[in-house]
C-alpha cells in the first residue's frame, strides 16, 4: 500500500520528497490543488472516500500522515 501512495505521490508532484518531507502543507509545497489530485487519486487507486472533516492539513503533511 505505502509503495502505490508513494507512486500517486510521486506522479501528482514528481519534485518533491515525499519519503523524508513532513510538512507538505505546513510548508506551502502541496497547494489545495495539489491535494484535491492527490485525494482524487486515492479515492480512485483505493476505492476510497475521504471525508469532509480528514481534510487537515496534519493529515497530508507527510506521507505518514497520509497512509493513515
């Protein structure tokens, strides 16, 4: 599972770090388009649905926060 949310990761924003950054948001490196892509991909890789009050900012900041 960590490996295909690293790809989707990856494939959204192929510049950053995702293995050892921890402050994705926090940081202004991921914008809110970026995280509605990300969360697009997810919903689809995944069969998935995140939910309105999981979208903080804590909870994409790394991809720790995000395999959670």
């Amino acid at each position: 599972m960590t490996r295909k949310i690293l790809e989707i990761l990856s494939d959204v924003r192929p510049d950053l770090d995702f293995e050892n950054e921890i402050s994705l948001v926090s940081d202004g490196s991921l914008d809110s388009f970026d995280i509605v892509t990300i969360i697009s991909e997810l919903n689809d890789a995944f069969d998935i649905k995140i939910k309105v009050n999981d979208l903080t900012p804590e909870n994409f900041n790394s991809l720790g926060a995000i395999k959670t």
